[in-house]
C-alpha cells in the first residue's frame, strides 16, 4: 500500500495555541463535573494557561519557522502581538473574578470562550495564508459574539451580541469575498506567492485591488475605523465591562497585525494604490472617533470612541509603514493594551453590580471618597491622553515622528491636533472626579479585590513606568518588526 | 474577458426567458384575486393560525449539534477510505479531532441540551 505524503508539520511550532486550547477544554469538564464549587478556581485556571503560553511564546522568540505548508508562521511580530493578546487576556481574566461572581454569570463557559478567542488571535497573527488568517478571524470572533451577550439577564448585553454578530458576519463576508477575489487573480493563498505572482504579472491586478479593497473594509471593521466603526459605541457599552475591556486590547492587536501581514506582505505591490485610503482612514477615524467622544456622557461609550481614536493614531503608524512605523505602531499595541484595560477595570469597581454607575457623573468626587482609586483614573487617563512622561505620550510621539521621517507632514499634524481634543474628554473625567460636589457614596469594602488591584498594579506599571524607561519594550518591538 | 462573454449571454438569456414567462402569465393569463390568496401563508386557504409562532430554542440546539456530528461524519468517511495509506499519524490526528467533539458532546450532555422536558 503506498502511503500518501504528509506536509511537513512542527507541533512545537503551535504549542501555545495547544495549551490555550486543551486549557479551555479542561475548564469545560471541569465546569460540568465540579458543579458549583470553586468556581473562582476556574479562572486561576485560565490565568495558568495564559501564563505558561506567554512562556512558550517567549521561549520562540529569536527563532523564526514556517510551518504547516507555509500556512503557518512563527516569527518575532506575531511573538510580540500573542504576548499583547495575552496580556490583555491574563488582565481581563484577573478583573472578571468578582464581576462574574457579582453579576451571577461566572461560569467555565466564560474563561474557555476567552481562551478560545486568544487562540483565533494566535492563528490570525501567525497565518502566512488567507485561509489560516480568516479561520482565526472566525474563532476570534465567534467567541467574542458570544461573550458580548453574556451578561444574559441584560437586555443591552444581548443588544450588543446580536449586533455585533450581524454587523460582524457582514464583514466577514466582505472580507471573504475578497481574499476570493485575490485568490481568483493569483491562484494561490499563500501570502508570499500572491506578492511573487501579482508582482510578475499585472494581468489581473484589477481583480486584486478589487480583492484588496475588499479585504481592507473587513479589517478596518475590526479595528473600528471610520466608516466602519458603527457597531463599536453600542456593543462596547453593551457588554460586560471587562470584555469591553479584552475587545477594545487583544482582537484589535490581532486584526492589526493581520491586516499588516496581509498588506505589507501580499499587497505590498500595490502599495501606491492603497496608502492614501490608510491615510484617510487614519484621518477620519481619529476625526470622529475623537469628536464624537467630547459629547458623551456614557463612560464606556466614551471609552469606545476614545478607542475609536487611538484605531486612528495606530493608523497613522500604518500609513507610514518602514521599520519606524510597524515597531511604533507595535509599541503603542502594548502600552494601549495597559492602560486601556486599567481604565475598564476602574470602570468596572465604580460601575457595581449591574453595571448601573456608568455614567461619567458617577465618578463625582471619586478623587476625595477613594483618593488612591482616583490617583490611578488620572495616572491611566493621563497616559490615554498622551500627557508625558506617561507611556501615552511615547507612544503617540514614535507614531506620529514615524509619520513625519516618511514625510506625511499633515497627517502628523492632524494627529497632533486630534491628541489635543481628545485630551478635553479625559480631562473632564477628573475635573468630574475631583472639582464636581460630592454626591455619591463610598463604594464598599469588597469592591477591592486582589485581584482587581493587581490589574489595576499592572496598568499603572504599564501606562506610567513604561513611559519613564520603554527602553526594553521598545527595543523588543523594534526587532519585531516585519519590515527591516 | 472575452471567454465570458458567453457566460453573460447566458446571464441574460436566462433572466430573460424567466421575466418573460411570468410577465406574459399575468398579462394574458386569467386572474381571480381575493383576500385569501393573497395571504404569503397557506396558500389560498383561510389561515388557521398566525405564521409567526414561537419555536421552542431547542430544535436549534438539537439542529446545531446535528450539524457538528453530521460533519464529523463527513471527515470520518474519506478518512476511514485512505486509513492505511495514512498510517499512525493519520489515526492520531483523527483520535484528536474526535476527542475535541466528544469534550463538546460531554459538555452539553452534562448541561442538559439532551433532556427535551
């Protein structure tokens, strides 16, 4: 009998994702077979996961491979952005503990959704190939359909998983349609061979900028660019605050980062074509996610269109591409991922159970009632708005420099002049917190969780520490890098 | 281009064909309209019950596990086909691919989907 030839494939090569994956099915056993008890555990569970991932994913570092029949590629970039889908998974595991218990939705369904969403991110970030980049797309975001609705008994929360899987199926559609149209004008999936073939043969390169165009719609709908950023004020307010918090940090990284593999790698010689729609994209999304933002009076809403804007300035690290845009844009990823799931999780302690003080009137005189609670909101908002010497600041400043050295002169400076905007939003949080009459009361003792404070420990290292010295994270982003 | 051109004609042959048969039915053909067959349900007879009923969710559960075991099945047929040309790795990789439906099949029958009371 003649044996049929295996691809060459290296299990080492996806042993995070092994881990994350047999992580969430454990934690489904063990949540049918250990009914109710210790179901905090299982959360502990999850972070373990996460933690022994983001060591496998260190230890791969260095030591780029393709594998899988160049479906699969493990290379420094996506090492940098699975440890920013990470970070913001272990975060938003540690701040659900006492939100899960609290609201009467913890469960193992909870964790091993968000470890299954992680894992989409992995394959998304490491496919070297249209068909690996859209099945992680596809787990990232059915998982996250599913969790926007988790708070069942919340007419908001289902609000915000029927809309965001409608509008969500919308673009996958489009982007599908795409990668078809791509495929049709190159005959290939491989990421690499459709640059090679496409830059041989101008035969079809309208199919391909149609592809293309195709495609960019379905990832701009997943970073949130304007105009595709409709379904982000409803279904980040609508969902449980801390998957809030995990939506607007790891799936915008992984999307990011597809979205670079797949332009910069397969489109790269269409460059010319798709630049300046990046360039108003960028412009737009900062524009209106920032303006729109200066009117609400919803603190999560406000928080969506706020990363409406920072989608924006990550744009503007896009648009100038090279080495200095892509580690910019990374080192930005990182630091947006601390300090906006900071910000979420202090949303989430004033917020309470049922999520009924969400409004930015309820942090009233929060600065004199809580005075260390209120010190790490200004530190956190400080850092989104860019004051320096936050890691805010450092962050807009390569992206907006990396902009300037590729001679985008007026993007850079509507950059600047939209951080200027933006900066009255987060202000008014802490005017609110500190200048407005005291009204509300102090929030209980139990509203300080371990857990929640180490999140909140690790956001202020993140958004504050890091704009003092980023000399090792920046490094790590320069050398991750696609580009050289 | 050119090779699709025929496809078009055909495109257009056929839409014309069908926009013909049903513009010439209601131009020349005889026409006895009434409430009841108008009605989109039930055809022509008086409805006996609202179109719009409740279904319960659970023909969806059965429906979607339906469909993870119905494909299951259709990788486990080709498999099964070429098992030993596959050899030890193929037979691993499929155990694998079981174990993960069988971990969702475990879940769902401990949380209840089965019972239909």
């Amino acid at each position: 009998m003649e044996m049929i030839p295996l691809p060459q494939i290296s299990v080492g090569a996806i042993a995070p994702e092994l881990t994350l994956v047999a992580a969430a099915m454990i934690i489904l056993m063990l949540e049918v077979f250990t009914i109710s008890k210790g179901r905090d555990n299982l959360a502990y569970v999850a972070l373990a996961a996460v933690g022994v991932a983001g060591y496998l994913v260190i230890e791969s570092l260095g030591s780029p491979m393709t594998t899988f029949s160049k479906m699969y590629v493990v290379d420094d970039f996506s090492g940098f952005i699975k440890l920013v889908c990470l970070l913001g998974a272990g975060m938003t595991i540690l701040m659900s503990v006492k939100y899960t218990r609290d609201e009467g939705i913890d469960g193992g369904e909870y964790y091993s959704l968000l470890l299954f969403a992680t894992t989409g991110m992995f394959f998304m970030v490491s496919g070297a190939d249209l068909i690996t980049i859209f099945l992680g797309l596809e787990t990232m975001s059915i998982s996250l359909y599913a969790l926007a609705g988790y708070a069942r008994g919340r007419l908001a929360s289902n609000e915000a998983s029927i809309k965001y899987f409608i509008l969500g199926a919308l673009s996958s559609a489009f982007m599908l349609y795409g990668m078809s149209m791509i495929y049709g004008a190159a005959g290939v999936t491989n990421l690499h061979e459709i640059a090679r073939i496409i830059g041989q043969n101008k035969e079809n390169i309208h199919l391909v900028m149609l592809g293309g165009g195709l495609v960019l719609i379905g990832f701009a709908f997943k970073i949130s660019a304007v105009p595709f950023h409709m379904w982000t004020p409803d279904v980040y307010q609508g969902a449980p605050t801390p998957i809030t918090a995990f939506m607007s940090a790891g799936p915008k990284a992984a999307a990011f980062a597809a979205f670079i593999r797949v332009f910069s790698d397969a489109l790269i010689s269409l460059q010319y074509q798709w630049w300046i729609i990046v360039w108003i994209l960028a412009v737009l999304t900062m524009t209106v996610g920032n303006l729109i933002a200066l009117s609400q009076e919803n603190i999560k809403r406000m928080f969506a269109y706020s990363s409406i804007a920072h989608a924006g300035y990550i744009l503007v690290g896009f648009t100038a591409g090279g080495k200095l845009g892509e580690s910019a844009m990374l080192f930005y990823l990182l630091i947006y991922t601390f300090m906006n799931i900071g910000a979420f999780a202090i949303v989430a302690i004033v917020g309470q159970q049922g999520e009924e003080r969400t409004s930015v009137s309820d942090f009233a005189g929060l600065g004199y009632r809580h005075p260390l609670l209120g010190l790490a909101m200004v530190a956190l908002l400080f850092s989104l708005a860019g004051i320096p010497p936050t890691a805010g600041f450092w962050g807009k400043y390569y992206l907006f420099t990396a902009a300037l050295d590729q001679g985008y002169v007026w993007l850079a400076i509507l950059a600047a002049l939209n951080s200027v905007i933006a900066v009255f939003y987060y202000l008014r949080v802490i005017v609110v917190m500190y200048m407005r009459e005291e009204k509300g009361e102090s929030l209980p003792q139990n509203a300080f969780p371990a857990s929640i404070v180490v999140v909140i420990l690790v956001a202020i290292y993140g958004s504050v520490l890091l704009g003092i010295t980023p000399g090792g994270y920046l490094a790590l982003a320069a050398s991750s890098s696609l580009a050289h | 281009m050119n090779q699709y051109i025929p496809v078009l004609l055909m495109f257009a042959a056929g839409a014309g064909v069908a926009v013909a048969m049903l513009g010439l039915s209601e131009l020349l053909g005889p026409k006895l309209r009434f409430r009841e067959k108008m009605e989109p349900f039930e055809c022509g007879e008086n409805q006996v019950v609202s179109p719009k009923r409740r279904f319960s969710v659970r023909f969806y559960l059965i429906a979607m596990m339906f469909i993870i075991f119905d494909i299951e099945a259709v990788f486990l047929f080709p498999w099964a086909v070429v098992f030993q040309s596959l050899g030890l790795f193929g037979f691993v990789e499929m155990m694998i691919f079981i174990l993960v439906l069988a971990v969702g099949l475990v879940y769902v029958w401990k949380k209840g989907a089965l019972e239909w009371e």
